[in-house]
C-alpha cells in the first residue's frame, strides 16, 4: 500500500538514475523533495553507472534488505589494453597492454566465472575500513586491498564485440557482485588488461526499466498525479515470500508487538495448504485488508513479529 497524504508517503521510487550523480546524493535529494528523513537505497550504483536504483521513502525503508538480496542485471561495455584505478573510464590510466582478445577467447573464458565466485572489490568503493569508505583512503594515496568476497554470477554474456578495442557484455548476478571487478578480472583472464567505460543497470528484483522513473530533481515533482501514481506500495519486494492473511484483531496484536501461536490464527491453514513448507521461510509478511502490517518470523509454532510496518 502506499501513503501519500501529506509528507508521510511510503513506498518505492524505480529511479532511472543519470550518469554523474551518486546513489547517496540521490537519496539526499528526493529526502529534501519530499520533506522525508526516513529516506534509502536498495543497493549502490557507481556514479558512472546509470539505470534502476530503488528509493524507499517511509515505512519502505524496513525492508531495503530485501532488495539488497535481490538479483541484478548490468550491461556494460568493457575497453580493453588499459588499467585504471578505479577500474573504469573515471580513473586515471595505470597501465597499458597491446594485448586484444578476440571473440572465441572471450566466450571461453565467461565460462570461468559463472556460479559461486570471489572476487577483490576495488579500491575505489564505499565499503568502509576502519570506519572510512575506501574511496576516500584511496583518494589519499593510501594502500587500500580488499579482501576477496564471495559473489555469485548466474549469466554472464558477451552482447557484441564493438570493435577491437572493446566489448559489450550483460550479466545477472547476487548480492555484492562489482562489475568492475569482474571486467577486471575477466581482462586478466584473456591476458590483457581493461576497465569499464559504459555501466546501466537493467533491473533489481522484479522492477525492471518499465518500472522507472526520470527525475530532474526540481520539487514540482511532488505535486504531479502522474508521478504519484508511479510509487511502488511497499510490499512489491516481498512478492516472492507467502502472505499471510489476518483479521482485523490478530493484525492489532503483531502491532502491538505480541507473539501468537500460528494455531490461534483463524486463517493459518490457508498457508499451510498453498506453502506446505511455510516452517522453512525465515520470514513472511502478514496483511489485513490489503495493508502490510509486519515481517515476522516463525519459530516452533510462534509467531513473532520482527518489523512492524507503522501508517
């Protein structure tokens, strides 16, 4: 469900970010659009980078997690026979090779990484050190090495050779997956060198680009019916976790924080027959007339409310 009525919308804006702004001057900017605090992101695209990035306003802030989980997809254009160090066209340029794979190399090597891989995020991300994003330490001409990370590919295609220089390539990934180190590595794996010059990211979860929306940040926005109607209510990401149905008063006590026995709930048994391996979910969402009033979680007959979802 979404609320708009005053400052207080709830829900997901699909941003078909622009190149040259970062994710968390996104956020900052549809926060002060909107008169919004509770204001994020499902998952950090690269300056560069341009396509879906998933704003949550409100209550939809509780469940950015689950977006974060999600599967992504990502075109991208790798050049190769140049190294930089941010491993993309932002960079400045470390090192050269004359070395050109070609089209038959490229596709046996794709092959490398498909499945559970691990992978050196680079130097120049947000993950934190000590306290400190890593950009900024390499800003300072700091040593900045990550720690190899486990990340899962499950499609990595080569769309088109664009000339010798460079390549066109699309691939569904996990959570935490950097595409410039898997351009990166799969450079190093053909014996040469590159880094990614164009990045756009396809879809996260089930929103995809039909789902977006284009802003250019001035706060007429807000007052726009069209735009309003574009705000995805705040259970969309949870569309793939069972539902469960309450009445009216079994939803006001998981408001109210109690824990039940999924025995005292009248419609319980619609969830065992539609999900008769309900009791492996870590977590699903209950609802009452069409509002989304919790995540909880099921333990040995309990049920215990883990977020509650305030309107």
């Amino acid at each position: 469900m979404i609320k708009k009525n005053s400052n207080k919308i709830s829900g997901w804006i699909i941003l078909d970010k622009q190149s040259g702004i970062t994710s968390r001057q996104a956020v900052s900017k549809i926060s002060k659009i909107f008169k919004l605090k509770k204001v994020g992101h499902g998952g950090t695209l690269d300056p560069l980078a341009t396509g879906i990035l998933p704003i949550a306003l409100g209550e939809a802030t509780k469940l950015i997690s689950f977006i974060q989980n999600k599967k992504k997809k990502y075109s991208f254009t790798i050049k190769w026979g140049e190294a930089t160090d941010t491993d993309d066209i932002e960079g400045i340029i470390l090192k050269k090779s004359n070395s050109r794979p070609n089209k038959k190399e490229i596709q046996s090597a794709l092959q490398s990484f498909i499945g559970k891989i691990y992978q050196i995020p680079p130097s120049f991300s947000a993950i934190k050190i000590n306290g400190e994003r890593s950009y900024n330490l390499a800003r300072k001409n700091l040593a900045v090495r990550h720690k190899p990370r486990q990340v899962e590919i499950f499609k990595f295609n080569l769309k088109k050779i664009v000339n010798i220089d460079c390549a066109e390539f699309e691939v569904i990934c996990g959570k935490g997956t950097y595409v410039r180190s898997l351009a990166r590595d799969l450079a190093e794996k053909l014996n040469t060198i590159g880094h990614v010059i164009k990045l756009r990211r396809n879809f996260v979860g089930n929103f995809d680009e039909k789902d977006t929306i284009f802003i250019d940040f001035s706060e007429e926005i807000i007052h726009s019916p069209s735009f309003l109607k574009k705000i995805k209510p705040i259970e969309k990401v949870l569309d793939d976790i069972p539902a469960l149905f309450l009445t009216e008063t079994e939803a006001t006590k998981i408001r109210q924080g109690q824990k039940n026995t999924l025995d005292s709930f009248k419609f319980h048994y619609n969830l065992i027959k539609e999900y008769p391996n309900y009791k492996k979910f870590e977590r699903i969402y209950t609802i009452s007339d069409s509002k989304i009033i919790a995540l909880i979680e099921i333990d040995e007959g309990i049920v215990k409310p883990k977020r509650v979802i305030n309107y």
